[in-house]
C-alpha cells in the first residue's frame, strides 16, 4: 500500500492569497508546504487583469495584474515551496485529508496538518440574475471575457453593453474600446457605481462611455447571436419603470454582477460560512469554525484591492504556524468575543477574536451598506464609545480598515465588540 | 476661463477639484493634499495615462503577452499607441521587463513585457 504524502501545510488555490500564505507559512518555518492549483499555471486571476494600478500598498508603484504575481510567484520558487498545478481538490475530509485529481499524479488523497483555504470567487451569472429573454450567444460574464481577450486572444464582439458597474466591468469597458469594439453603455441598478473612482475617470470618461445609475436589462433579444439588450430605468426599490424602456442594439453583454466566494470545499469540511459575506466565519488569525483549517483571501469576502488580499494571505500563513505550534490553546477554544456589525456596517472582518492570540493591534475589514458623507465611525464596547474615527467620504466600493490597539479590549469581561457609522456630532 | 471639475483620482478619496486659470498659474480649490493640486494641473494641461494591452506570442503555453508602458503616455496618443502594439508578434521565451518597442511613437516610453513567459511546444 502506498503511505499518504503527509504535509505541514496545504493552500488550496494559487492566486495571490495562496501565493502569500505559502511563502509565509515557510518562511516562519513550515518545512514541508504544498500549494494545490486547479490552473496551469500559478498567479490566479492576476494574469488575466493585465491592467495597472496593483501593489501602491505593497509596493509603492502601480504594477499590472501578471507583474504583481510574479514577484510573488518567485518568491514562491525561490523558497522551495512544492505546487502542483492542473490539479483539482475533490474533497477534504474532517481529519484534514484532500483527495486530488491531475494528470500527472491521477487520483490520490495526501494529508495537510494545516489547511489553508483560497480558492478565491467566481463570477454571478445571467442565471443568477434571472434576466428573462432568449439564450443566444453573445453573453458573458466580466472575467471571462477578459480572460478570453487578455490570455486566448479571441475577441468577444463588436457592439457591447454592460450589465454592472463593479471594477472588473469597467476595466473591460476600456478593454474592449481599445481591442476597436464600441461598447454602447453601462447600467448601475444603483444610483452610484459599485467600482473604484479611478476606474470611473480612466475607463468609462476617458472613453465617453455612457454610465446608466439606476438602470437594468430587463431582457435579451436575438436568436443565434444577441442582437440588443432592453434596459430601464428603476426606481429607489429597484422596480423596473417600464414607461422609460429603451432597446440598445448590440452583439454582446457582459455582466459584472457581483462575485460569489467558492466555498463547496470550506462547507465539505464543515466550515461555518457566514450569511453575509458567503464566506467562512474566521477569527483573528484567519482561522476557521475548524481546527487548522484557514482561509484568506476573496473566498472570505470580496476584496477591491490584491494588496489587502496579500495582507490576509500572510495572516492566515502565520496563524497556520502558530497551530502547527500547538500555540492555539485547545481548552480555552470556545472563548472569543464577536465582532458586531452595528448601524450602517455590512460586514466585518474577523467575525471573532480570541484575546490571548491578539497581537498589539487588530484590524478590523468592513463595508458600509450605502454612500456616506461626513460621518463618524464609531467603535463601541458595552455602550462605550472607546475609538471614533472621522470621515468624509464612506463608500460600500471601497473596504474600511480599522487599526485597533489591543489594549482597548483585552483584560475587560466583554462579549463583543461593536463597528457603528453616526452622524458627526 | 470657467473652472473645470476634474475627480482626482491619486488616491481612494476622489477629491472633485475644481480648477481655474488665473494670472500667476492655477486656481486650484477643493483638493485635500499636494498631490491633488499636482494631479488637476497635469490633467488639464497634459493628461497621461499608462497604456496596457497584449501582444501575440507564439511558442509559450498562453497566445497573449501581456505588455504596458513604462511610463505614462499622453492621453491623446493611446488609440495610435495600440496600433503599434497590435502590429506586433513575438516568440517565446519572454522575461517580465524585456522591452517589445523602444520609444514607442516618440513617447520616450518603452513598451515592455509584464511577465516573463517560457518557450513551450503545445500539444
């Protein structure tokens, strides 16, 4: 009988999460460290986001998408850290086993004494959106055409219209405009776009694309090929105002809808996923509701910068460390406080934090649920305000991180610690 | 001359600026630093923007190479930028930073490789 390859630490999923976590796990001494990734190559969604304007936190430069992966990707190499790629995890079991398929290897199962999960998101589809109408051809989702564009090379259409204003729609506005299509508008069903401002400026108004705020396809047309989208406006409800429904001719829409974090693996292995960022519950060392088992990365919640991604990566590297150094006290397991997303806060990261493993400071990831103008965010522990940070401008587009001392929270009989946006005083 | 608003985009802020000619220079009023003043100034009178798109490969294992410009590139000049960069087909292996055009159009800026790529046979 073969004897099962028995490792310190798996990552599953070689994109930039993975890509830290790995290099972190080794480097603070992991001997053996495997990543496990589904593609040909590592570097995940990076190389197909061949546009600038990664790394300004990592690095202080604006780097494309494949230049970001590859510093990470050789420091990966360098380090002697084992990856196999066209391979796919088929499941991972409570005793941390993971049954693998490749051509190269076949079907086996091999033992991770730590898991890490980033498998990162995969994209909402027309399905998900329910839009009524025909099945021609014609209909992408975002990242899929850009994959098809940046990385095959084939072109997607000639006359397009996108259906979402988040980052990724409106880099493949500009990408398409200079691959010669003409992309004929962008509908926002809210009434501000859901991507980063520079994005705004430099693909759609650095193009005269059109920005359609609180407007959506409400059905497709055409037979073989899609031969044009009707789109409406909608009112604060999102209900459809079919008085003002107009028809816009094209041969492809694109949808950039939203991302969905790829947890059927967490779920196998028991994970408790929370409802609001469809991603796992994880403490202050990116540890899940499982013993040893990890995640970072956009299969916790949605990031709009890889910087942070990286930040999280590293985390979860170091938290599988201390596991691995039996530093998690297994008897005190149930004692943490929780987060609590109060008025105005979506969601925050980490949902718990264990007093005895946080370092002097904290940071907490959170999303507003709306656009905000000159508020406080306000942190609160049994009704005291003990932190208040002012500012002018909050958006749900872009992630708040706060930096909080530990200091303000250990040593106090608490059960929770409370994020809430006011109004300025 | 009217005052333009221009969005600053040197940071997550997005400060709207707005901006004046005026005798001794610009009038700048609603940027939150220096680099906002900086920014508007630039994007009034000479707007760049760095340039990224691929190019065709053969011989490596993806078809497309991914490719940028050094430097930011007048703004006017990306649609003639591209068709330079698609007149372009190059064989692999490819290192990140290898330079596919020098001075592409007279920019100063060089149009180089954003990854490096290694010589494969496709089977």
């Amino acid at each position: 009988m073969i004897t099962m390859k028995i490792y310190d630490v798996v990552i599953i999923g070689g994109g930039p999460a993975g890509l830290a976590a790995a290099f972190e796990a080794k480097k603070y001494g992991a001997k053996e460290v495997l990543i496990i990734e589904r593609n040909e190559e590592l570097g995940g969604i990076l190389q197909q986001c061949i546009h600038n304007g990664f790394g300004i936190h990592q690095f202080r430069e604006e780097l494309t998408g494949p230049e970001y992966a590859e510093r990470f990707i050789n420091k990966v190499k360098k380090a002697n850290i084992e990856c196999m790629l066209n391979t796919m995890v088929l499941g991972i079991n409570k005793d941390k086993v993971i049954t693998i398929i490749s051509k190269n290897e076949g079907y086996i199962s091999i033992k991770g004494k730590a898991i890490i999960l980033s498998m990162g998101c995969r994209e909402r589809t027309r399905e998900a959106l329910m839009i009524p109408g025909t099945r021609p051809s014609g209909i992408f989702t975002a990242g899929t055409a850009q994959r098809f564009i940046n990385i095959e090379g084939y072109m997607v259409g000639k006359k397009v219209f996108i259906l979402g204003s988040g980052d990724i729609g409106l880099i493949m506005a500009r990408r398409l405009t200079l691959e010669g299509a003409e992309v004929v508008g962008v509908a926002e069903i809210l009434p501000y776009s859901c991507g980063l401002n520079r994005n705004i400026e430099q693909c759609l108004k650095d193009f005269d694309i059109p920005l359609l705020l609180q407007h959506t396809v409400i059905e497709v047309k055409g037979r073989e090929r899609l031969e044009g989208v009707v789109v409406v406006e909608v009112d604060d409800k999102k209900k459809p105002l079919y008085k003002t429904k107009e028809f816009y001719k094209c041969d492809t829409l694109l949808l950039s809808v939203g991302l969905i974090p790829e947890n059927e693996l967490s779920i196998q292995v028991g994970v408790e996923i929370d409802g609001r960022t469809k991603g796992p519950i994880v403490n202050e060392s990116m540890e899940t509701s499982v013993d040893g088992v990890f995640a970072c990365g956009n299969v916790v919640h949605v990031h709009d910068l890889v910087d942070y991604v990286t930040d999280e990566g590293r985390l979860a590297g170091k938290g599988a460390i201390r596991y691995l150094n039996n530093l998690f006290n297994k008897a005190n397991k149930g004692d943490y406080i929780t987060t609590e997303c109060g008025k105005g806060v979506k969601y925050i990261i980490p949902q718990r934090l264990r007093m005895e493993h946080l370092n002097e400071w904290v940071m907490l990831h959170l999303r507003t649920d709306k656009n905000y103008d000159d508020v406080e965010i306000q942190i609160v522990i049994q009704g005291d305000i003990i932190k208040t940070i002012k500012k002018s401008k909050l958006s749900p587009s872009e992630m708040i991180r706060l930096r909080i001392p530990s200091d303000l929270i250990v040593n106090r009989e608490i059960d929770n610690i409370k994020v809430e946006i006011n109004e300025r005083s | 001359m009217e005052d333009i608003i221009i969005v600053c985009t040197s940071c997550p802020l997005g400060c709207k600026i707005s901006i004046e000619k005026c005798d001794s220079g610009y009038k700048v009023i609603g940027n939150n630093c220096r680099r906002g003043e900086v920014y508007v100034i630039e994007e009034l009178t000479n707007p760049k923007r760095i340039v990224t798109s691929t190019v065709k490969i053969n011989k490596s294992s993806i078809s497309r190479l991914p490719v940028r410009t050094d430097k930011p590139i007048s703004k006017e000049k990306i649609f003639d930028c591209i068709n330079e960069i698609n007149k372009v087909e190059i064989c692999a292996p490819v290192n990140i930073e290898d330079i596919i055009i020098s001075n592409i159009l007279g920019t100063n800026a060089n149009l180089v490789a954003s990854r490096s790529m290694k010589k494969t046979v496709r089977d």
